[in-house]
C-alpha cells in the first residue's frame, strides 16, 4: 500500500513539475511571438506609411523646348538677353510607401505618388512672360530603405508615372502650351523619425498635342512636337 500511494505522489508531483515548466515554456513562446511589436506605439523607421513633402523645383536648361532643337540651338536661345532661363519653382507632393520585404534593418517596397505638382517660370524683359504648370499623379516604382539609425534611414527610389503640364501668359489667361505624357524620376530619400528629406531628378519628354496628328508621326518632325521635362526638385516634409 506504501509503494502505491508513493508511486501515486510521485506521479503529481512529475505532473505537477510538468505543467510548470510547460506554463513557463508557453509564456516563453507568447512572449517570443509578440516580442517585434513595440509597446511604446513607435514604428520601425523602414516600415512604410504617408508622406508629403513640399520645397522646390529647378527645371533644367531645355524645360519645356523641343527635342529637336540640339544644345548648341538652346545656348543660342538664351544668348539672347531678354529670354531668361526658367527660374527655381515650387513643387510639393504626397503618397504613400507600401513595404512589401522587411530584410532586417533594410526593406523593400512600393512608392506610390498619388498626386504632385510644380509651377515654375520664365521671365522676358523682366516681367513674368510664362508659368508652367506641370502635374502629375499614379506614379509608381520601387524603393529600398536602409536603417542607419533607431529613427534614421535613407531611401532610395525610382517612379515612373504619367504627367501634365500647361502654360499661362503673365496675366494668367492666355493657355499656350497644352502636353503630357510619362516622366520617370529617380530619387533619395533622408529621414529622421517623423522628417523627411528628398532630392529627385525628373527626367523625359512631353508630347504637344497641339501640334497636328501629321507633324507628331513624321520622322523628321516629330521630335518637335516633344518637350523636354527634366528637373531637379528637392523638398522637406513628414512620413507618418
């Protein structure tokens, strides 16, 4: 009868042990799983979220002049005195970026650009002679991030995306250019938790469809009919 009732004790108190340590290697497991997500509410600085940015936009030498004029013609242009140069504009976005790979500490993912847009202009004999507003939306590609810090990363991207872009006359009436078409951009990207840096080469032409059906299919014309689009813009903003 005693080796029954000490077999009997011996089997709680196995049993006993048991469940104790599987609790323990339970909780283990709990915590383990849950362990990633911050309890403080910050995010890790490479997951994605919304962005805006807002700053400004150099277009470069040839903005908005044919392709079919060579650089020599568009230096002849602007030896002229009273046509100036494009001046720096102003250019503001916001999208959003979808990480799609989280590769520790550096990700991979989408940059979408819901909606942006620029106004620069063009001054003759001192007075504002055209305003160039060029808009744009849909824009697509990918990004890399890395983690250089807790709450600082660099990004890298590139977009590609349709656009529009129109002229005003100095008295914001007269619509004389009317183009679009798809521009590419290539960017980086500086951020410090909530802060975002950004500096993005635009690049590509646009087609004006003012011009006649004919002149846009001739070979020797058609690059006539195309508007150089590229630009540098460079802004600051927030990604939440």
């Amino acid at each position: 009868m005693k080796k029954l009732m000490k077999a009997a004790l011996l089997s709680v108190f196995t049993f006993g042990c048991f469940s104790l340590n599987a609790g323990e290697i339970n909780k283990t497991s709990r915590s383990n799983l849950f362990a990633p997500i911050k309890t403080n509410g910050s995010k890790d600085i490479t997951e994605g979220g919304f962005f805006f940015h807002i700053g400004g936009f150099l277009p470069g030498k040839g903005y908005m002049i044919p392709k079919g004029f060579t650089r020599e013609d568009i230096n002849d242009i602007y030896d002229n005195p009273n046509i100036s140069r494009y001046k720096l504009g102003v250019d503001f976005e916001l999208g959003n970026m979808f990480r799609l790979a989280d590769l520790d500490g550096m990700a991979i993912g989408l940059r979408t650009t819901w909606f942006g847009a620029n106004l620069a202009t063009r001054r003759y004999n001192d007075t504002i002679a055209t305003r160039t507003i060029s808009a744009t939306g849909l824009r697509v590609g990918p990004y890399f991030s890395f983690e250089l810090a807790d709450k600082m990363a660099l990004d890298v991207f590139y977009q590609i995306g349709p656009r529009y872009a129109f002229s005003l006359t100095d008295d914001w009436s007269n619509w004389n250019m009317d183009v679009m078409g798809f521009t590419q951009e290539i960017g980086v990207g500086f951020r410090l938790d909530m802060l975002s840096f950004i500096l993005g080469y635009n690049f590509g032409s646009l087609t004006d469809y003012s011009s006649s059906a004919e002149m846009r299919k001739d070979p020797d014309l058609k690059d006539f009919t195309k508007m150089r689009a590229g630009g540098l813009r460079f802004a600051v903003g927030i990604k939440i």
